[in-house]
C-alpha cells in the first residue's frame, strides 16, 4: 500500500543530511592535502651566521699551548679557542 513512499519533506530531509556529510567529508580530505610539510625536492633554508657584538672590550684567546705560572709552573694546552673580557670585572660591577 504506502509503505514504500516516502514523504516528500523526508525526501528533502535526506537530501539536506547528505549534502551536509558530503561538505563536512570534503573539507576534512581538502584540509589533509595541505599537512604543511616541506617537499623534499626543497632544501631546508640555510641556518643564519651567527653576529659576535659583545657589549664589553673581548681578546682572542687562540689554541695553543701556554705556561701558567702560579706558584709552580704548568703547561696549559688549549685545543679550540675562545674570547674573554679584555678587562677585570669585580663584584661590586
């Protein structure tokens, strides 16, 4: 009899729901495509020199070898150099 008609507002129902799960499932597979990662065809950018403007007087101090003198005398061998404060700060600075 009518048990296999549908009403016309439940047709548009379904319609309705349909066309909403079809947006919602292709905007969530759009938004995958753009996950952000670098292609690997591109080289990661270059890291940026790194500037050395200390606010203070600096000395190079180069590798070598030194003699500390103290109270006895040692032979100090530096392997890699490094800068230092070219003047004396004490506590009270």
């Amino acid at each position: 009899m009518g048990l296999n008609k549908v009403s016309p507002c439940c047709q548009r129902l379904m319609y309705i729901s349909c066309s909403n799960s079809l947006l919602v499932l292709c905007v969530v597979l759009w938004s995958g495509c753009d996950s952000g990662q670098v292609p690997s065809s591109q080289a990661p950018a270059a890291p940026k020199p790194v500037v050395f403007n200390p606010s203070i007087p600096m000395k190079e101090v180069k590798p070598g070898q030194y003699t500390r003198v103290t109270s006895i005398r040692q032979q100090i061998t530096l392997t890699r150099g490094f800068w230092m404060g070219s003047h004396e700060v004490t506590q009270r600075e």
